[in-house]
C-alpha cells in the first residue's frame, strides 16, 4: 500500500501482478479488496471477472467481464482502504482521520501509541505517517479483533510498521517500557479518563494526545483527567458535507433588444437557440452543485492536549 | 510486547529550541500567535512592553515563559504551573454558589480601590504579575460577590493583562496553518488546518511518494507535503510560465537540509516537455535526474492550491503527468470551478472517485458545567476536489 518498497511503488512502469493487492471499483459507493491470484474469479452482477485478465494491466485499468460489464482496479491507499474494510467496531473516516494525523503532529520517525485498534482504520493512516522509520503500537483487548486487525496489516503490507498487542488499556494502562519515548497518542475508549494518567507517563514532554469519543459526558470527563497533567486542552468536531453535480439544460428566453445587451449569449456552453413569437429561445447548459441531502451529522469529539513541561 | 525495542529515528524537528531556530509563540494562550526566530538579539513586544528572546534558546518546545519587570525592564521567565493548577479546585461547590448573580453589581468604575499609580508603584517595587493580580483580587470590592465562575473569568482577564504569558510552539505544518489562518488569512488562499490535513490525506502524501504540487498559496502546502515526506521522496513545486511561485512560508518549518533538498522548484513546461530532451536549465536545486525520474514514473498524486489559474485547464495539463490509479485533490475557495472540472473529468472519463467536499469545523469550550461550542466559529474552511486517475487504454508512454 506504501511505496517504501521500490519495486511495488505505483508508476508507469508498474502492472498489477499476482499477490497484489488492488481495489475493484464498481462505484464510489462500492468498493471491495481484492488479492490477485491466477485462476481465481471474481463473480459480481456485472458477470464473472478473471483474475488472469488483470496480471500485465496499470493500475487504474478498466477490466471486463465475461458479460461485458466493467470494473476499475485500483491501487490501495489507506483512504481507499477505510472504505473496503470489514468492520468488526464503528470506524473513523477520512474527516477526523486527517484532523487527528495533523494535530498529533505525527511526521516519519515518530513513535505512536493507539487504542482500541478496532477495524484499523485509523491504524492505517497512522502507519502511514509514521513510515518508513516509526512504529504503531496499537492495542485492543479483544483478542479475535486484535488478530483479524494483524491479518490485515499483512495484507496491506503494512505490518512491519505496526504491532497490534492484546491488552486492556482501561484496566492496566500502556506498557511501561514505553516511558517518555512516545510522540502521539491516540484513544478511542469508552472510558478514556481511565488510561490519561499512564498516557501521561509515556508521553515525551510536549507530546500530543487525543481522545475520541462520541458523547460530550465522556469530553467532559476527559478534560477534568487531562487538567491535572496537560495543557492546551482543545476540543474539536469535524465533518464533511458532500457536493452533487449537475449539467442542467435551462430554457432561456429574451427579447430582441435585451438579448444582444444584458445576459449575453456566449457565455453559456452551448446554445441551441430558435426564434418564436420574435423572441430569441435557448437552451443553456450549466454545471450546477448541491450539497448532498444525506450526510453524517455526527462522528465523535475530538479532544487534544499536549503533556506540560515540566 | 514486552521486551521490544522503542527506539526511533527521529531527526525531524528536535523537541528543544537552538539559537537561530524558527519558533511559534502563542501569546496567552492563543490571544495572539507571533513567529519569531531565536538569536540574541531578537525581541517580541507584548502589550507595551518589548522583551528580549534570548531566554527561549535552549529550552524545550512547549516551555511556558510569563512577562517580569526586572531592574533592566520587563524580561521573560520561564514558569511551570499553567494556569489550571493554580486555580482552586472546585467541583462540588460549583453549585452551592447557584444563589450569587450579578443584581448588585453595578459598572460605576468605583469597584477596584487599586489606581494606575498605585499598581505602577507596586511593579517598581519589584511586585510579579501574580502579586498584582491578587492585589487587583484583594482590593476589589466586587470580587466575592461574584460567581466561582466569573471570579475565575476576572482571576484570567487580570492574569493576561498584568502577567502575560508565552507558549513556545514547534512550528508543524498545523500550527503554522492554524497561525496564518488567524492572522493573514488571505496569504495562505484562506486555507483551514483542517482542508489542509484532508488534502495531505486525499493525495496519499507519504515518505517516499514523489508529490506533485501547485502551490500558490505561500508556499504552506509544499512545506505540509514536505513534512510528511520527512526527507525521502519528493515535492515538485511547479509553476505554470517563467516565474516561480513565493514560497516563503517553507522557512518557519525548521527543515534540516535532508528535508529541503526534497523540495524542487520546476516548471511545468520542463516537466511536460519530450522525455530526453536536453535542458541546460535543470531545475533550482539540479534535479535535472530527478526530473527524468518524474517522467518517466509518473507521480504518485498531485495537490493544486491555485486560486489564480483556471482549474480545468490547468488540471489538463497536470492529470497526464500523474502514474495511473494516483489520487489527486485540488482545493478552491469557490465552489463552480471544482464543480466544472469534475463535470469535465466525468464527461472526458479521465478520473473515478470524483468527490467535492466541503469540511466544516467547531471548536468547543469543555469546562466543568459550562461545556458548549466556541462562540466564534469559522464558517468556511474551502472546498476539495479529490478523485483517483485512471489508465484510458491508449496512452501507453508519457512521449508525446
């Protein structure tokens, strides 16, 4: 998924071979991850698609079925992956995933701490940021959940860069060997005021946390924990509305004399245009944007602090 | 999980300040962001005092320093205990106070006993900021017969006027967006720090991808890109003509030369023109290779900030430069362009995924009984284009 293996690194020159890893494309709506392996098939309701077909061709590539229907493949990316991934627990999307990367202030190199792991979803990007010389230590203690997430790190590629540990952060905190050496972290728990305090004690000075959690009593609790130990409490809520497009085809009509003075003509794409009743008539076609009628009204808050200095 | 070794390499942006380094400095607690460069002789004014920053070399980012007056004048000292802990803790009698309100205070000027002489005296005597304000505190008549609530708000009004105090910031893409949006708005294209971290993340910006950018913003969306390579992979700060784009703002970043030398400057024309074609010129840090490279491989996304070129065209032109299945993300403040050039990639089948999005943003005041959102928000942080391009079949080499 990361180009930090020079052959696997997505250009000109590189086709999709067997072992890979791309993402079937149906809408963007309708995603799904897919290993390439010679003789297998992928059987949607476009038809049946062999995986054959696909060794030799870009990313990118549209590829047929034997009905003749369509898919795209496309290189994984921690965005696109977000979308494929099976969901074991609620996951976070790409809205608050960038808010928390750029607020914990995570660059290559930078050791960082998460729980719970969930579905990986945020352990992706994280992963991510930290390469190709950082590490992800995630944790969760729910034993299947933690090994279906390292099932997929190894799919994705990414498990050099991230250990998944079964462990009750809630109840017993990180590990100790982590003091004072960690840049960011990250907690997603019922309880987060639970784990502040050993999160405070790992964090190295200045170090970043963030809590994420959906109801503003648990905010609330957070925030009286991190008082005690860190400063800059700020508390966030990012969301994203999303835009249709549309080419409208609208009738205008003018007089004679208002037609050659104020809308003028040539600014529209393409006009048809005709007379009736002495009247100039046209269509104009415009690219028009709504915002989308659906659209998540709420994810979680999101609460940074940094660790004082002391 | 015990036993594993924790250590990394971080040369990145080290976590203590040296003499020549650029610095962020919040002034109580995010009422004025001023960047500033550390030598010995270089100051910052607060209210109408002008304090020397030598005090600040050396010491780790996040230290907090408050405003003393000193025989020599004001001068900043290093302190430990925020705000917070100072205060006395309140919890249970929050609401024993429900009774106190605000029917007898009445705004005739006569509540504090302490004069402007009076408290000028004090300071020439030697007196902290912290004195001052309890001496401001003692001598108000008024005081105790507020709420714990707005005695606190008077303790911090009082704290920021008589004892300013300065958070020395690692300056991190987020927080030099987060200072430019506060101050100069219009220098970055009025580009939120939360657009900014979408469209890091919507091009796949990663150590070792070669990310092509327009930048016409200041140069912040090259250093954000640049920061995320932590020195392997590149940025291509290209420009459309002769003249390179400014890209002042990549100096508050503190890059190490490992990091700088990622960022090249190269014209669109030398990009796009024929694969082996000989060019004296080269590009401003001699990635003449590199530029082959680029062609050859294609780049692995491309971020646009450019408010003053036409989106469509410019997208025309800079779509076939991307290897096929790259991400790409455009940002406008202005909503028809994007919807235009989607519509125009949608129609051209050039890319999937085509997305605009808007994010909106809300910060909020977390405090015991008094949590809800910031009173002032911003209510417009952009628009974002984003898609993923897609091979077209025909093309099979970048040569024509």
């Amino acid at each position: 998924m990361l180009p930090i293996d020079p052959s696997k690194k997505i250009t000109f020159q590189r086709w999709i071979s067997e072992g890979d890893l791309v993402i079937v494309y149906e809408k963007h709506d309708h995603m799904k991850a897919i290993k390439v392996c010679c003789g297998s098939v992928l059987q949607n309701r476009f038809g049946v698609f062999e995986h054959t077909d696909w060794i030799g061709k870009p990313f990118g590539s549209k590829v047929l079925s034997n009905k003749g229907g369509f898919v795209y493949l496309l290189a994984p990316t921690p965005e696109l992956w977000t979308l494929v991934l099976s969901h074991r627990t609620q996951i976070l999307y790409i809205a608050d995933i960038s808010f928390v990367i750029s607020f914990l202030e995570i660059v290559p190199g930078c050791l960082v701490l998460e729980s719970g792991t969930g579905s990986g979803s945020l352990t992706t990007s994280l992963a991510r940021a930290v390469a190709p010389s950082g590490h992800v230590y995630t944790f969760d203690f729910h034993e299947q959940r933690a090994a279906s997430a390292r099932e997929d790190f190894e799919k994705t590629g990414l498990s050099n860069l991230i250990t998944v540990g079964v462990r009750d952060i809630q109840g017993e905190g990180f590990p100790e060997n982590f003091c004072g050496l960690v840049d960011s972290v990250f907690l997603d728990l019922p309880q987060p005021w639970l784990a502040i305090p050993s999160a405070g004690k790992l964090l190295k000075q200045d170090g970043v946390l963030c809590s994420f959690s959906p109801c503003i009593e648990q905010v609330q609790r957070s925030c009286e924990s991190l008082r005690t130990n860190f400063t800059d409490i700020r508390t966030f809520e990012v969301l994203l509305r999303s835009y249709e497009i549309h080419e409208g085809k609208m009738e205008c009509s003018a007089d004679d004399e208002s037609g050659s003075l104020g809308s003028s003509p040539c600014k529209k794409r393409q006009c048809s245009s005709g007379r009736r009743n002495g009247k100039e008539k046209w269509d104009a076609r415009t690219v028009m944007a709504r915002p989308c009628s659906e659209a998540k009204g709420h994810t979680g808050y999101l609460t940074f602090a940094r660790l004082k200095c002391l | 999980m015990t036993e594993v070794s924790v250590e990394t390499v971080s040369v990145q942006n080290p976590r203590t300040t040296w003499e020549g380094c650029s610095v962020l400095l919040d002034i109580n607690d995010g009422d004025r962001l001023v960047f500033a460069r550390l030598s010995a002789s270089s100051t910052v004014k607060i209210g109408n005092k002008k304090c020397s920053l030598q005090p600040l070399i050396g010491c780790p980012f996040g230290s907090l320093f408050q405003v003393e007056s000193g025989s020599k004048g004001p001068y900043l000292c290093r302190v430990t205990a925020p705000a917070e802990g100072d205060l006395p803790e309140k919890g249970d009698c929050l609401f024993k106070d429900e009774s106190k309100d605000n029917r007898s205070l009445v705004d005739d000027n006569t509540a504090q006993s302490l004069s402007g002489e009076d408290i000028e005296a004090m300071r020439s005597q030697g007196a902290t900021g912290d004195q001052i304000v309890e001496a401001l505190i003692a001598n108000s008549s008024t005081f105790e017969k507020k709420t714990l609530f707005s005695q606190e708000k008077y303790r911090i009004k009082k704290q920021k006027k008589y004892a300013p105090r300065v958070l020395v910031r690692r300056p991190f893409a987020r927080s030099i967006c987060e200072a430019y949006f506060k101050k100069h708005p219009a220098k970055i294209g009025c580009l939120r720090v939360d657009t900014l971290s979408l469209l890091l993340s919507m091009a796949n910006v990663c150590a070792y991808s070669d990310v092509l950018v327009v930048d016409m913003i200041g140069g912040i969306l090259t250093g954000a890109v640049a920061e995320r390579l932590g020195g392997a992979g590149y940025v291509c700060n290209t420009y459309f003509g002769g003249v390179p784009y400014p890209m002042d703002i990549t100096r508050m970043f503190n890059f190490n030369n490992e990091i700088s030398i990622r960022i090249v400057q190269t014209s669109l024309s030398e990009l796009s023109s024929a694969q082996y074609k000989n060019s004296d010129q080269g590009t401003e840090n001699g990635g003449k290779e590199v530029t082959n490279l680029w062609r050859e491989n294609g780049f692995s996304s491309l971020i646009m900030a450019a408010p003053e070129l036409d989106t469509w065209s410019a997208v025309q032109e800079l779509l076939p430069l991307l290897s096929y299945s790259a991400p790409f993300a455009i940002y406008h403040q202005y909503l028809q362009p994007l919807a235009t050039c989607m519509h125009n990639l949608q129609v051209g089948k050039l890319a999937i995924g085509l997305q605009i999005s808007e994010p909106w943003l809300r910060e909020y005041q977390v405090l015991p009984s008094r949590t809800h959102p910031s009173m002032q928000m911003n209510a417009f942080g952009g628009y974002i284009l984003s898609g993923t391009r897609i091979f077209s079949g025909e093309i099979l080499h970048q040569t024509s």
